[in-house]
C-alpha cells in the first residue's frame, strides 16, 4: 500500500536550515597570528585537530549555519560545505550536486549547490540517494498534473523527501488528496510546507498504534486515505500540532486514545487547550460532569470538540431538561456520543418510537441511551426491525424489537436480514432463541427421566439474535455446521446446502428481501408523514465553532 513521507521528526530545523543556506556565505578556518611560532606540538594538535574536523559555525543573514571543513594538512584547499540535520553538522557530498544536476535543470533551478543543501540538510543518505534515483521521475509526474517547472522548482527546495520515493508512494498520495480538495495541481503546489507537520505527526500515529510492521509515515498516509479531510493538519505548524497533543496527554488521554480519537475526528488537535477548557467548564456546570467523563468525551466522542460553548451548552441542558441532572449525567457516561448529535436526532428517535407503539421512550432511553443516536428513519434501519419483527419465531411486535433488541437495528442489513433468511432457508429457525442460557436451562430439564440413551443424543446447538446480528462471516458458519449436524441422522442438510458467502450473493434478488426493502421504505414515508415537522429538520452532527 502506498505510504506517505518517511521523515525524521528531528530534521525539522534541518529543512529550514537547508532552505535558507541559498545564500552560501561561508566560514574560514582562522590560521595562526602573523608571526606567531608554531611547533611540533603546535603542528600534532592542527593534525588532530584536522582529523576530528573542527569547524566553528557562522550565521548568515537568515540564520543558516553553513561552515566549511579544515583544510587539509597537506596544505590543499579541499574544502566541503556543511550544514545543519537533526542538530548536527553534515557534510554536503561534492558528488551530490553533479548528480542532482539534471533533476535541478527539469524543475528550472539554477543554483545546484542549494538543491544539494535542501537534499543533505532534510534528508539521511538512503533518501538522497532516492533523489537521485526517482528525482527526475518524480518530476514528470507534477509536470503531467500540470504544475510549472518554476513551481517544481520551489517544491524540490522546500520538500526534496517528496522526490525521494515512487510517485505513486509520496507525490501521488499526498497531490491526490489535496486536489480531492477542491485545489488545482498548482495550488496543492504551493501548500505551505507540511515536512513539519509530518515530523510532529507519524510519531505521534506510530506510538499510539498497535498495527505491527507499519510505520508513522504509513499510518498517515493510510489516515489520509481514510479521512480526506485530514489532509487539513498539513498546513499546522508542527508546535502547534505538538503543543495540542501535549494539552490531550495532560488531560489525562493516552497515546492510543489520542491516536484513536485523531481518526474519529483529525480536528481535534487543532483545538486549543483554552478551547476544551471551556467546553469542560460546560459540562461541569450544566452535568456535574468530572474530568474523568471529559477524558471519556475526547476519546470516544471526539466531535464534540468541535462545538462551540452555546451548542454544548444547549445539548447538555436539553437533556437535563428531558430527563433529569443526575440521569442525564448517567446516560452520557455511559453513551458519550449524545453530545456529539443535535437535539432534534434523539427527540426524533423518541416520536419515532412513540409511533411504533412503545409505552415508555423514555424509560427505554434511560436503560439503553446509545439508541438515541440511531437514525431511525434510514430504510436500513427499519428493515432490520421489520425482519426480526416478522422473521423471529416468537414474533415480537415492532414495540418488543426496539425494547429487547434495539441495539441490533444498527448492524447492517446484508448481515442481520441476510441471516434470519439464510436460516430460514436452511430449516433453522427452530434453533433460533432469544437468550442461549436460558434455552439451555429448558433443555436440561427436559432430559430429567430421560434414557440414557436420549441424554446422549447430544446438545442441541442453539443460535441467538446476538449470533445473527453480530458474529463475524467465519463464526456464523461454525455456527450453522453446528446446528446442521443436529439434524444429520433425520435429514440430508449437513453439506448439501449453500454457504451463506454463496447465499449472499443473490440476496437481493430474493423476493422476501425486496418485499421487506420495499415495506421499509414505505414505513419510512409513512412515519414522516405522522412526525411534527421540526422533527424533520436534518442537521450536521456537530456545529463548529
């Protein structure tokens, strides 16, 4: 998979030090005062002196360090240029600059020796050596985008690790991404300089991972891909996004929270200390919230950062309102992300189920508040309820399913629907029970008095609505083998009928799936029609400050 750029975090004055050496003024060894004596003992200490390359540094007008190394013993004026990696003096190879030649002639730059800087100064010797080998390659990709060769230019000395790799490994990643944006090839050219932000931020991604064999660099490439929108961290200066993270880790959040709540949200590191200070004093004043929920809200609910104070005010009191201080209170801690949806969301679901015959909305609120957060008028959502509603053995009215199995209506339709029908297909039904333990109970009671024999016939391999709605393709298919086998000296299922991959492939074309489809989305017009209409006001999940 491609990766994005692999950087040293320590390289971050480096870059700006190599960028700022264009000027080239350069220190000279000092030699002995006119006149001064210089004997053996002076002579063996200029040798040791030499072998250990002294330099002194000097600043130039823009604060770039470049000095030269001692001249040779021999009296040769061998001098290399050095500048400043990581905190470190480093030589800038003559050979270097004839090489990079001709990629500084394809992006219209004149001054090699300042390409060779950039090159020695933001990268360790592998990486020059990608210069080199992927430069010129690089560059016909950007010219193919349609960025100038004066542009190319500009890029080569602010981000030479861009030239570094495959096209498809850094410049494709990184210019796809920006130009998903909304931005021209030649403005995704002219972003500010993200190496910074890279340096603050793989190490961040890497230290709260637990992907094996990835490295920081990979982990963001991969949360770009994931999250355009992320893309945005890019133009943070790197002590603002580190000063941030800081702020996240006293609060008391983990590395892996941070990491975890950076995908959910990637915002939320640009958010100020006094910013989440003042979302915290909401929650304090209107919840009785502690820091310890606050942590809670950051790591699971990580859009809530991005409200301002009167919108997190106005959820936290309007549940307040519906339910009480202290069992609003409780209901968060135990469903953070009421604070990351708009009022009218959770409002709706209670009418929505108030038209579905539930007696207490709010008592089923209170006993699962993560429910509040579905949005029960998706056609998805509905068919899951019709099918368990129609297709459970016990037939549950609509009410029951919201009350008892609720949870399930969020999983998705291909899974919870396509199972129910795959059992029912198979004959199964009658080894589908609401509560596993309890069936197993009934089962054991009815073996008192029973033969040996009888009680030998083996347990019977009982599957829940938990199993249809949750378990993963691999453990749903142990599962069914299981219940088949309970059958196998009556019947001729056990290995003549269809695995459920096989099963799943036409599923939407069976007419029970379409029938439940089509009843779902007519029962969606139908509730809409029956809802007050400022309950149908759709709205973003989060209002940014």
């Amino acid at each position: 998979m491609p990766t994005l750029f692999v950087f040293d975090s320590g390289d971050l004055f480096a870059v700006s030090a190599a960028l700022r050496a264009a000027s080239g003024v350069r220190w000279q060894p000092s030699a002995p005062p006119a006149g001064q004596f210089v004997g053996p003992n002076a002579a063996a200490h200029a040798r040791q002196q030499h072998q250990r390359r002294a330099w002194q540094p000097a600043t130039t007008p823009h604060r770039t360090t470049v000095v030269t190394a001692a001249a040779a013993t021999d009296g040769a004026d061998d001098e290399l240029e050095m500048v400043m990696r990581g905190g470190k003096s480093v030589a800038v190879p003559p050979e270097l600059a004839a090489g990079l030649a001709p990629l500084a002639a394809a992006c219209s730059v004149a001054d090699v020796a300042a390409v060779a800087r950039a090159v020695v100064a933001a990268l360790p010797c592998s990486r020059q050596q990608g210069v080199l080998d992927h430069g010129l390659a690089v560059a016909a990709y950007l010219q193919g985008l349609g960025i100038h060769q004066a542009q190319l230019g500009r890029l080569l000395c602010r981000c030479p690790v861009l030239f570094s790799w495959l096209s498809e490994e850094r410049a494709g990643v990184l210019f796809s991404q920006l130009m998903r944006l909304g931005l021209s090839a030649g403005q995704a050219a002219a972003v500010p300089s993200f190496e910074p932000a890279i340096a603050a931020l793989a190490p961040l991604l890497a230290a709260g991972s637990k992907t094996a064999g990835r490295t920081g660099e990979q982990l963001l490439g991969d949360l770009l891909k994931k999250q355009p929108a992320a893309v945005m961290l890019l133009h943070f200066r790197a002590k603002t996004l580190q000063r941030n993270v800081d702020n996240l880790l006293q609060l008391g959040l983990s590395k892996e929270q941070v990491v975890k709540a950076v995908r959910q949200n990637p915002t939320l590191i640009t958010r100020s200390f006094e910013h989440l200070a003042k979302l915290e004093a909401v929650l304090q004043q209107e919840l009785g919230a502690d820091r310890q929920l606050w942590v809670k809200v950051l790591h699971s609910a990580a859009r809530v950062a991005n409200c301002g104070e009167a919108t997190l005010r106005q959820r936290a009191q309007a549940l307040v309102t519906e339910f009480g201080k202290e069992e609003a209170l409780r209901m968060v801690g135990n469903a953070v992300q009421l604070l990351a949806i708009d009022v009218i969301n959770w409002r709706q679901a209670l009418a929505v189920w108030r038209l579905c015959g539930v007696s207490d909305p709010l008592a089923v609120a209170c006993n699962n508040p993560e429910l509040l957060g579905y949005d029960w008028l998706n056609p998805s959502r509905l068919a899951n309820l019709l099918a368990l509603q129609r297709l459970l053995p016990w037939k549950p009215s609509a009410a029951q399913v919201i009350e008892r199995y609720g949870s399930y209506v969020q999983s998705a339709s291909e899974k919870l629907v396509g199972h129910l029908l795959y059992l029912e297909q198979l004959g199964l039904m009658q080894q589908l029970v609401a509560d596993k333990r309890a069936a197993r109970g009934e089962w054991r009671q009815s073996l008192q008095g029973l033969s040996a024999g009888r009680k030998a016939a083996g347990k019977p391999a009982f599957i829940s609505v938990f199993d249809v709605a949750t378990l993963a393709p691999a453990k749903f298919a142990g599962l069914v083998q299981a219940a088949e086998a309970c059958f196998s000296e009556d019947s001729e299922l056990v290995g003549s009928s269809p695995s459920f991959d096989e099963f799943s492939k036409g599923l939407k074309q069976l007419p029970a799936w379409q029938r439940l489809w089509s009843d779902a989305e007519a029962a969606v017009a139908e509730l809409e029609l029956q809802l007050p209409p400022e309950l149908l006001r759709t709205q973003d999940e989060t209002t940014v400050a």
